[in-house]
C-alpha cells in the first residue's frame, strides 16, 4: 500500500465501520464523556478487551466521576471496581496517583498535550495520543496492536514495535488520517484483520493490501 491508495482505503474502512461497534474511549467521547473519565477510560482499557472495560468503567465512575472524588477513594476501592481489567491492583493505584497529581498540578484539569500526559501515572504514549484526539480533538496517532499490525500488514511500513510505528507514520501519514486510523484500524482488527487467519476475502480493502507475514486467511 502507498499513499496512493489511502484516500480509497479510508473511504472504505469508514463506509464498513458504520456496521461495526467503535472502540470505547471513541464511543465514550461520541457520547459527550468528559476529559477526566475519557483519561481513566483509556488508562483502563490498557491490554483489555473493550468487552471488559465498557462494562467496568461504569462501576468506578459511579463512585467517582472527578478527579478530586476518585482521588479520595482508596486503593482497594478502586481496585474492586476495577475488577475484571488487567493488573487491577497497578491500575487502581496509577489512577488514583494520576487523580491525585490532576488536582495537585492542573487545577483538576487533564492537560492536552502529550508532553503533559505521558508524565502522569499509567499514562504512554499510545493513552496519550487517544486523549489528545479522542478528548480534545486534536491531531494525534495511537498506536495500538492493531495498528501496529495492519499497516505493517499492509506493507505501508516496517517496523517492530508500536514506539516505530507511530514515528514512521508522523514521517508519512498525511495528517488528515491521523484522527481517525486508531479507531477505523482497531474495528477493523476486531473484526476482520486478525493476528492469525485474518478474513481477507470480505476485507473491503484486501485489493490495496500486501498480506505481509500472512500465511493462512479465511
């Protein structure tokens, strides 16, 4: 795939995801969430399935839905809600550290650039570039394993971790794709673009994609 292709590519992974449900943090942020809960979302829904994290972020969010109120809860508190979503002990206690430090330093604000972000508990680059777009609208590329595998997949790049993915495609990632790749990729690798067997012969785009590393699809 080159750069040629990408207008057709996203027109047509756009047209396919109406039929699919959209990663949470992008649904959450559709539905008017808040900065903070979209922060503690996306912190959540670190190696978890977004089957896990709807279902769970509702529980603590019910206790609290600030950062002031989540910062007085405790650890263990935090935890129980949690339940359910990888390392709920590190991440209970990353959030209520990241709630803490949002009163403390930002007037209980989420600040907006990445900069800012990555230097809160929990937080990597890939939560911060899904805060900065998903939050604040703002140009940003999360890199997640299904964006890492696709477009290498694709042979739009090579890379081997998520770290170089994101770096290559800012060098050649036209901007205005840089929005809408996380969510478009990740629905698509949920649902047809599989670590193994992916569904290449209903792929709306299999005609623009080298099937690198793929061995067997259905």
């Amino acid at each position: 795939m080159t750069n040629n292709d990408l207008t057709e590519t996203f027109e047509r992974l756009d047209a396919a995801a109406q039929q699919w449900m959209p990663p949470i943090v992008t649904e959450m942020a559709r539905q008017g969430a808040s900065h903070f809960e979209i922060l503690v979302a996306a912190v959540l829904s670190a190696r978890t399935l977004d089957t896990v994290t709807v279902k769970v972020y509702p529980k603590l969010f019910a206790l609290a839905k600030t950062p002031r109120a989540l910062a007085a809860l405790s650890e263990q508190e935090i935890a129980t809600a949690i339940r359910g979503v990888a390392f709920p002990a590190q991440k209970a206690k990353q959030t209520r550290a990241l709630a803490r430090l949002l009163v403390e330093n930002y007037d209980s604000r989420v600040p907006e650039t990445i900069e800012e972000l990555i230097a809160l508990p929990g937080v990597g680059r890939k939560v911060a570039n899904l805060v900065v777009v998903e939050a604040f609208g703002k140009p940003g590329i999360c890199v997640d394993t299904h964006v890492h595998r696709i477009v290498n997949r694709w042979g739009y790049i090579k890379t081997k971790t998520p770290a170089e993915t994101e770096m290559s495609l800012r060098a050649i990632l036209p901007p205005r794709y840089w929005q809408s790749i996380n969510p478009l990729l990740v629905a698509l690798g949920q649902n047809i673009c599989r670590p193994t067997s992916p569904k290449c012969s209903i792929c709306p785009i299999a005609e623009f994609c080298d099937k690198v590393g793929v061995t067997k699809s259905r």
